[in-house]
C-alpha cells in the first residue's frame, strides 16, 4: 500500500471533521443561546404621535412647515376663534348676572333679617303693654272693691241718717270711676292681645321669608357654580383653536391648510418625537442568556462606515406573533413548528451621535449576552 493511498483518505476524513466541529459549534453558538447574537430583522423606531383637533373650526394660519423640528410647546396651527370668544364672553356674563342675582338674595336676606328684628321687638313691647294691662287691671280691681265696700257702707250710712248725702255721692263717684277704670285696663289688655297675637304673625311670616331666602342660596350658588364651570369649559375650546407641540420632535407633512373647514378629531399632521431606539427581532433561541442591560453593537445601513454603541432597555413580555391582529391558533389544523421572534428594544449610548438617524432605517444588531460580554 502506498503512502499516497494512505495519506488522501486521511486528509479526507480531516477535513469532514474540521466541517463537523465547524458547523457543530456554529449550531452551539447560535442556537445553544451562548455567545454573541446577531439579527438583521431591526429598524430603528421613535415615538410617531398623530396630533389632531379637538374642536371644529377654520384653519385660520399654519405656523410652522412640512418636516421642521419643533420643540415642546411651540405653536403649531391655529383655528379661526372669533365664535369660541363669543360663546366665552356671553358664559362670563351670565356669570356676572348670577352674582348680582345671588347679591340681590343678601341684600333681601339683611332685609329680612331687620323685620325679623322688628316683629320681636313689636312681640316685646305687645307682650310688655299685656303685662302693664293685667298690672292696671289688677290694682284698679282692688280699688274698686274698696270704693264698692265704701259706697255699701255710705249706703247704710245715709239710710239710717249717718253720713251726707255729699259723702254718699262721693262713694258713689269713686266706685263708678274705679269701674270705669277696670273696663278700661281689660280693653288695654285686649288691645295688647290683639297687639302680641299680630306681632307674633308678623314675626313667623319674617322668618318664613328669610327660610324661603336661604333656601334660595343654595340655587343662586348652583346656577353660579354652573355658569363657572361653563367659562372652564369654552376658556378650554378656546385654548383648542391654537394647537401646539406636545413634545420635541419633527414634523411630517401637514394635512390641513389656512381657509380649511376642519372637524374635531381630524388629524393635521404627525409628530416624530425626538429620541430614537432599535427595536431588533431575535428568534427565540438566542435569547436564552440575553437580559436587560446587555451590551449591543448597531450597524446602520444609511451609515455603513460607523458601528454605534447601546445596550438592551427592554425584552418584548411575549413573541411577536402574539401581538398581531389576528394571533396564530396552532391548535387547528396542521401543524407546523417555527421559530419564533421576540422583540427587544435596544436604547443608544448617552455620548451616541443619533441626531441623522430617523425613525424606519434598518439595521443589524449584535448583542453580547452578560456572561459573554466583550466591547
């Protein structure tokens, strides 16, 4: 047997190992989840906030143009607001006429409160005149049953020729005056009666009024409190009709003019904040070490010469797939197995240079799992 025959067989069977070991440890690499992972299902991604009205209105002028940056706060697009002024200056009127309304309501309760004050001062003094009366009458009636003893007494005086007919007359007298005197205290006290039942009417009707009063506050301040929250709400319409930058970003491309009807909700232009990041799609078999905080390399096509820097802020909770409209049900018909993508958001280095980079550009990523980490 010749060294050749030999030799060639040997070399043969080399070269099928080194292939074996080269593909086996690819296999190692890429699908035992060790060692860096590569993808090139990435593109970058930003935040996209379609802006719209939220009140319809005539573009009355365009502040800014098609693909600017803007900065947060910035005027953007402004609605003609002459019929919004309006309707604001007619609610602060009417606000102003339920303030007089619940003014005029003080004003008749301070009136009320001086009658209330004046049917107890009436009450007071008809019940003191009642006292004065029932006093009168009492001190006239003791009186009179002494004149009334005395005239008796002159009576059997003059009969049996003991006394004038002078002192019997002014018996008499005094007897008729006291009793005059008495119907003339019980008519006081009737008049007092009378006085205290009126002035007592006069103090309940007082109060009634001045319940009826308070009652009415409380509407007078509910129609206040109804016209107030009515100016929020056309102040808030009218700070609509000017429509602003909600954060830093660019533009895109205006889809309403100056001199354009345009109804609440419509769209006039999206907003592409500022701050971009990676969202790179990994087959699930690569992530087996991958967690957040990894190191990851980024090459952007648009820029082939330059290799950014990041590292991985966030992994999707679940595979793609289970996010799309209509998720796979492998529970029905045939099945076949596929490898699934997860999405993982990789944010840039703070000292990256990612101001030309825009939102849709694809990339490739490499990430260097923790245990494998090499920069």
């Amino acid at each position: 047997m010749s060294k050749r025959s030999v030799l060639v067989p040997l070399l043969v069977l080399g070269m099928a190992a080194a292939v074996f070991f080269g593909i086996r440890s690819y296999w190692m690499t890429e699908h035992a989840e060790t060692g860096d992972q590569h993808t090139d299902d990435a593109y970058i991604r930003a935040y996209q906030t379609p802006l719209s009205t939220r009140i319809s209105g005539t573009v009355k002028h365009v502040d800014i143009r098609d693909y600017e940056t803007v900065t947060k706060g910035q005027p953007l697009l402004e609605l003609e607001d002459a019929d919004y002024q309006a309707v604001l200056k007619e609610a602060e009127a009417a606000l102003e006429a339920a303030n007089a309304e619940y003014a005029a309501n003080q004003d008749a309760k301070k009136a009320a409160d001086a009658s209330i004050d004046g049917a107890q001062a009436g009450v007071e003094q008809a019940q003191a005149a009642s006292i004065a009366a029932r006093s009168g009458i009492d001190s006239t009636q003791a009186s009179l049953i002494q004149a009334q003893s005395e005239f008796e007494r002159q009576t059997g005086l003059l009969e049996s020729k003991a006394t004038t007919k002078q002192q019997f007359e002014q018996a008499q007298a005094s007897k008729l005056e006291l009793a005059a005197g008495v119907a003339s205290r019980k008519a006081d006290l009737t008049r007092a009666e009378a006085g205290i039942a009126a002035a007592q009417a006069a103090l309940v009707s007082a109060k009634r009024q001045r319940a009826a009063l308070n009652a009415n506050d409380q509407g007078l301040l509910a129609n206040i409190d109804a016209k107030k929250s009515a100016i929020v709400v056309d102040r808030v319409n009218l700070g609509y009709t000017r429509i602003s930058s909600p954060a830093d970003g660019s533009l895109g491309e205006f889809q309403v003019h100056p001199g354009q009807l345009v109804g609440a909700g419509q769209q006039i232009v999206d907003l592409v904040q500022s701050g971009v990041w990676v969202q790179a799609n990994f087959r699930e078999t690569q992530l087996g070490h991958a967690k957040v905080g990894d190191l990851a390399d980024i090459k952007v096509d648009a820029f082939p010469s330059k290799t950014f820097h990041g590292h991985i802020l966030e992994i999707a909770p679940a595979s793609g797939s289970q996010f799309a409209l209509l998720p796979p049900d492998n529970a029905t018909g045939n099945y076949t197995k596929v490898v699934q993508r997860i999405p993982v958001k990789i944010a840039f280095d703070g000292n990256e240079s990612i101001t030309a980079l825009r939102p849709g550009f694809s990339v490739e990523v490499v990430i260097h799992p923790s245990d494998k980490a090499v920069r």
